[in-house]
C-alpha cells in the first residue's frame, strides 16, 4: 500500500486554496490520521479535493473545512477525505524477492518453533493492506508453505486499512488482471476463480483472513489487534512525519509476541525511529526482530 496524493482530472475547475486553508486542512489530515503533507505539494489539493467540492457545492476550502467539522454528516465526509488522500497501489505477490526472504528465513523459522511447542497457530498483522492483496498472498505463502498440514493449524491473518472502500473490496476479494502483474502463473491458478469482473480468491484461502477499517492514529484500536507473530507494514510509515513513525512502530511493538518481526517497504527503516528491535538481513529485504 502506498499513501500518497495524486492528481484527479475534473471538468469543472477547481477552488483555489489559500496558504491558510491549506495549512488548516493539512494539520486536520494529519490530526485523524498521522499522513503530513508537505508544503510543496499544496497544488494537488486543489487538484485532488477539487472535484469533491464541486460535488458537495462548497465554493471554498473554507467552506469544505465547515462540511467536515461541523456537518452532521461530517463522520461520512471524513470517510471521503480518506478515500482522496490515499492511493492504494498494491498487487499480489507484490515485492517478490522480499517474500521469498520472508518465507524461507522467518516463516519457515516460526513454523518450526510453533511445532516444536506443540502450538500449532500463528498470527499475523497486515497494517495498510489496502484492497487486500497483501493478506490473501500471505495466506496463499502459508498454505505453500504447510501444505496439507495446514489443517492442522490456527491461522489468524488480520488485515486492516484506513479506507473502509479499500476494507470493502478486501472483504470481496475479487481481482481484475492487472493485481495479478507480479503473481506466478501456477499459483493464480491454484488459488484463484473466475467469476464476473475478475479472479476471486479460494475459500480456503480467504478462511485464513479477516479485514477492518483501522486508522493507525487510534492508540485503542491497534491494541485490540490480537498479539501477532508477524507484523507487515509495506510502503505505509515512509508517509508519515518522525512523530507519527514513532507512535506507530510502538504500537507494532507492543502488538508482536516476544521474538516477533515487523516487515516494512524496501524503502523505509527504523533508523533513528526506534531502537526496540534488532535489524535482520534477508535475502532482498530487511526485517526487524522485537528484542
């Protein structure tokens, strides 16, 4: 998953922003959420928010500010805001060389632990899965991975994003061709059907799986995420300002069971944000071992 802001095209033209809207909106952004928006990218406001304020009739950022403070709609507003300040880039088998590493020196590693204690489950925390891709390619990894054994286990694979559209068509878990750009042949046909507008997932592979809308902000709802053996967190965190790193990477922290491992993006790292955890070199890819 990717949180960025990208230009929309609209036909009608969109409000100006002032610095000071910009500076209110941003800061409230960033208040529900922990996204900052740097100055420099003040332009995609108007580009991105435009057409929403076209559609709502707000003839202002000032106004559109009023809708989301003081509406009674404001609570579905502000699921809107979410949706424009998002943009969910992700696919199945995404960073395959990471997964390999994840596979062959962290989940194998855990598996065998699991058994040789005799307890056969294992949880894992997909934070900012998007439309779900991440989740349905863990499951996918972890039925490779114990093949028929899997009966045997309990396997809890919680998924979770900010947008409740994205939570929504994880839920669904129907694909159309261009999720499958990174995803082995065999395994999209092992673990995928067609059905009207795409390829959907295997029972048995969604059975592993459950979704919800989380804002990584709330403090008491990523505590009430069950204690996870994995915690994957791709292209997320490098969104964030030092602050809001910081908060999150505790609550990851606080989530993983001792010995657990926190997964991030290619380009993120704890450096200088949390010293909680022990760098691990995978092939392709670093992890990071609660100490």
């Amino acid at each position: 998953m990717a949180l960025t802001l990208s230009p929309t095209l609209s036909l009608r033209k969109a409000p100006s922003i002032s610095d000071e809207e910009f500076r209110k909106l941003r800061d409230f952004i960033y208040s529900k959420c922990g996204i900052f928006v740097d100055d420099k990218r003040k332009y995609l406001f108007e580009t991105r928010f435009g057409p929403r304020l076209n559609a709502l009739g707000a003839k202002s950022f000032s106004e559109y500010f009023q809708i989301l403070t003081l509406s009674p709609d404001k609570d579905k507003e502000l699921a809107s805001l979410f949706e424009m300040v998002t943009t969910n880039e992700t696919s199945l088998y995404r960073d395959t060389k990471q997964l390999d590493g994840v596979r062959a020196s962290i989940l194998s590693k855990i598996i065998k632990e699991q058994r040789a204690k005799g307890k056969f489950e294992l949880s894992v925390w997909s934070a900012g899965c998007s439309s779900g891709e991440e989740p349905y390619t863990l499951s996918i990894l972890l039925h490779e991975e114990l093949g028929p054994e899997l009966r045997k286990w309990r396997i809890a694979i919680t998924g979770v994003d900010l947008s409740p559209a994205m939570v929504a068509k994880a839920k669904a878990g129907v694909y159309q061709e261009y999720a499958f750009k990174t995803t082995p042949e065999d395994i999209k046909k092992k673990y995928f059907t067609p059905v009207v507008g795409g390829l959907k997932v295997t029972d048995s592979v969604a059975s592993l799986t459950c979704f919800q809308s989380m804002n990584l902000n709330d403090a008491a709802a990523t505590k009430r995420i069950p204690k996870s053996h994995l915690v994957f967190c791709r292209n997320v965190i490098i969104y964030f300002d030092e602050a809001m790193k910081k908060k999150v990477v505790s609550s990851f922290y606080d989530n993983l069971l001792p010995g657990g491992v926190l997964i991030l993006g290619h380009s993120e790292t704890l450096h200088k944000i949390s010293a909680a955890f022990k760098p691990m070199m995978l092939p392709g890819a670093m992890a990071y071992e609660k100490i």
